[in-house]
C-alpha cells in the first residue's frame, strides 16, 4: 500500500514537472533558435548589435543580446516622442494661447507643427485670428531654446528632415520649390520669392535650391528643373518671418509685443492627436518630432524648453524603465541620445497598454510591406506581420516595434545595430532576414 502511495506521490511530481517543462519550452526553443540565428550571422559579427525579444503575453523577455547596453538610437527616439504625447495630449494639440484686452487680441505661440502644416493643415488657430475684429498682437519668447536641437548637425540645414525649432511654426518651417513641367519653379511661400536669385557661376548640371546658413538667400544653378521636381528647403526663423508670414496669410497687420503668458490665457485646440502621431510615426517626421516636445511643455505648463520638458517625462512617465534614458530631443536627429533594447521594449509594452486598441495602435506605426519607412523594407503582404519604428543616422539603423508569428504569437523586440560601415542597406537586409525567420519559424 506504502509502495503504491509513493509511487502515486512520485507520478504526480512527475507530471507536474513535466507540465513546468513544457509550459515554458516554447519561449526556450524560440530563444535557442534565434540565438543561433545571431552566432551563424557573419554580418551581425562585424558590428555593434543589440537585440531583444519579448514575449507579452507571458510577461516573459524570450532573447536578450546586448540588451542592457547603450545605443544611438536616431528615430527611435520617436517612441518617446509618441508615449509622451499619447500621455499628455490623448485628443488634440494645443496650437494658440490668447486673452482679449479691450481692442486687442494678444496671442502667443504652443509650438503646434500642423499650423499650416503641407499634410496636417491645421487651420483652427488661423481662423481665431482670422474672424477676430480686434488688432492682433503677437507675444514672442515663450521658447527659449535653440533653433537647433542638442547635437544636430548644423552642416544639414538645408536638407528637409532639419527645419529649425520656433514657437509659432508656420508650414513645417520650410520653403516648398516644385515644377510640374521641367523648367518651371513654383515657390511657396510665395513671400519667398524675393529671396531666391539664380547663380550664374554655379554650373551644376542638375538643379538643386541652396539657403545661405544664416540668412533667407536662396541660391539656384542654371540648370532647370525637371519635370515633378519637389524640393523642401528650411527657412531661416525669426519673429520677423513669423509676423510677415502671418500677415500675408490674415491679409491683416500684425504686431510684435512683449507680454508675459497669464494663466487665464485660452487655449486653441487644432488637430486630432492621433493625426500628428500618424504624421509623427509613419514617414518618421523630425520637425513634428521636435514641435510635439513643445506643445507638451504648454500643456504641463512649463516653460517652452526641450530639455525642460524632457526631464518632467522621464520623471513623471518613465520610471519603469529598466535603464535611464539619455535622452535629449524629440526625433533622434541628436546622436547625444542613448537607449538600451531592454528600455525600448519596455517603452513598447507601456505604448501598448496605453493605447489599449491594437487596430488604432498599429494605424499610427509603420507596417513591414504596407506604410511608412517599413513599406519598402518588407515584402507586401496580405496582412504584415511587423509594425514599428525603425531609426537611421550614418552607421545607425535600428528597428523597434511588434511581432505577429505565423502561429499567432505577439512578440515585442527592439534591433539596433550602431557603428557599421556597410551600407545600411545590407544591414536593413540582415535585420529583416532575422526577423522574417521569427515570423517564419514560430
């Protein structure tokens, strides 16, 4: 009898070990398998690589390799952007601050990047100034920053993906040249064009605009255009180009005066917030990246400064991180940010659970074959399978974001790979054979 008891007793641990077992060999087999994945991969060997693979349904982290360690994380940094804003300003951005004083309407700019904006168009703010009858006043200084972020590269500042940071931006802060029909050229804003002059010694042989740095000189070859040429040029700030570009589009005079912000002040809502996510997220956009960190600022109250505004999220939003954060601006232009994989997927899960609507998460964030930077980094497909943020500075690509296996399992992960110096797209190509094969295989 003794003999059967224990042999009962002894079945039953048994089974009960077994059952330890194989409840959590999925996630050992999914993790021995992508690590060999790593150690055969000759070209992830040749740089520095962080990677982690979690398991959000089991509250399990399935692969770590180099996940505590520090990378530049370039537009990863836009997650932060986001769960701050998804925080902070849940249905709409505020655009414009302003108090009525018996004939005069004062008004003072949120850092709102739809304001004119090419995509966003937000007009709400324009309109109030617009239909008021009484002279409009414009109180500058709330931002005290630069008009550059911390660590950008100031030889970019021709290029699109740099407009400068102001508190009142006005059409993302750029000049847009196009050409529907080859030797044409269309400038907008048009008060603009005044500005650009043709340079007779410049004999480049294809046309390309080029601003002065520290002034609005526009310069362009004697080569034409081509037909459908676009480019996005930014305009050199200064409360004088505000005034003047708020002018022409009111088709009314406004003032510049000095006036501290009071606490009464109403506010002006513009767009949608998750229409800004979208345009945040899906073509990676750096100057509403950079704009959202101020209208964040408006909202908490605090002065319009990025890295006052920073150091408030971290305190108040991210405390469950597993590593601080080195973070500095608000798109990852700045190689002065640093992340860990482990940080990013935990920043991930909190996203997730915020939003708490997968069909309206995955809408804001690129989608492997479908939108956004990841539209061409994947094969189209019916469904896609991964949706994120990727992230890219010379010898920088990184991809962040959400999983969904052949069989069904959501996963979070975060790639990065820094100081590389093949092509990014070899890189892009090893990194999406890596998580194609996760796809593929689980």
């Amino acid at each position: 009898m003794n003999n059967i008891r224990l042999k009962n007793i002894l079945f039953s641990s048994l089974l009960s070990t077994m059952a330890t077992f194989y409840a959590c060999k999925p996630n050992q087999i999914i993790a021995k398998k992508v690590s060999k994945e790593f150690k055969n991969s000759e070209m992830l060997k040749r740089y520095q690589v962080g990677f982690a693979l979690y398991d959000m349904a089991g509250s399990e982290m399935i692969f770590q390799k180099d996940a505590d360690k520090y990378f530049t994380p370039a537009s990863n940094t836009k997650l932060f952007t986001f769960y701050a804003g998804l925080k902070i300003t849940p249905d709409s951005i505020p655009s414009l601050r302003y108090v009525e004083k018996g004939d005069s309407l004062i008004f003072w700019g949120a850092g709102d990047p739809s304001l004119l904006h090419t995509v966003l168009k937000g007009t709400k703010a324009i309109d109030i100034l617009k239909n008021s009858d009484k002279k409009l006043f414009f109180a500058s200084g709330r931002y005290t920053g630069n008009f550059f972020g911390n660590g950008w590269s100031w030889d970019d500042y021709n290029d699109y993906y740099q407009p400068e940071i102001t508190e009142m931006p006005l059409y993302d802060n750029v000049v847009l040249v196009t050409a529907k029909q080859a030797g044409e050229m269309n400038i907008s804003p048009k008060i603009f064009n005044s500005c650009f002059s043709v340079d007779s010694t410049d004999k480049a042989s294809k046309f390309n605009v080029q601003r002065e740095f520290l002034v609005n000189k526009f310069h362009y070859p004697t080569a034409k255009t081509t037909a459908n040429y676009e480019q996005q040029i930014p305009f050199k700030t200064s409360t004088g180009v505000t005034l003047t570009l708020l002018a022409d589009t009111l088709k009314k005079e406004v003032h510049v005066v000095n006036y501290v912000l009071p606490k009464d002040a109403k506010t002006v809502y513009s767009s949608k917030s998750d229409d800004v996510f979208r345009q945040l997220m899906l073509p990676s956009d750096n100057f509403v990246a950079e704009q959202l960190l101020l209208t964040y600022a408006d909202k908490l109250g605090l002065e319009l400064s990025t890295p006052k505004v920073i150091a408030a999220i971290q305190e108040k939003y991210l405390t469950e991180l597993p590593d601080k954060p080195k973070w500095v601006d608000g798109s990852g232009l700045s190689r002065g940010n640093l992340f860990t994989p482990r940080s990013l997927i935990k920043l991930l899960d909190l996203i997730y659970k915020e939003v708490n609507n997968q069909e309206r998460l995955f809408s804001m964030l690129p989608a492997g074959g479908k939108t956004g930077t990841l539209r061409n980094a994947y094969p189209k497909t019916d469904t896609p399978f991964v949706y994120g943020k990727t992230g890219t500075l010379s010898g920088v690509h990184n991809q962040s974001g959400y999983l969904i296996t052949k069989k069904g399992k959501f996963l979070l992960y975060s790639f990065m790979n820094n100081n590389y110096v093949q092509s990014t797209s070899e890189i892009r190509k090893e990194m999406v054979r890596v998580m194609t094969y996760i796809h593929d295989t689980f």
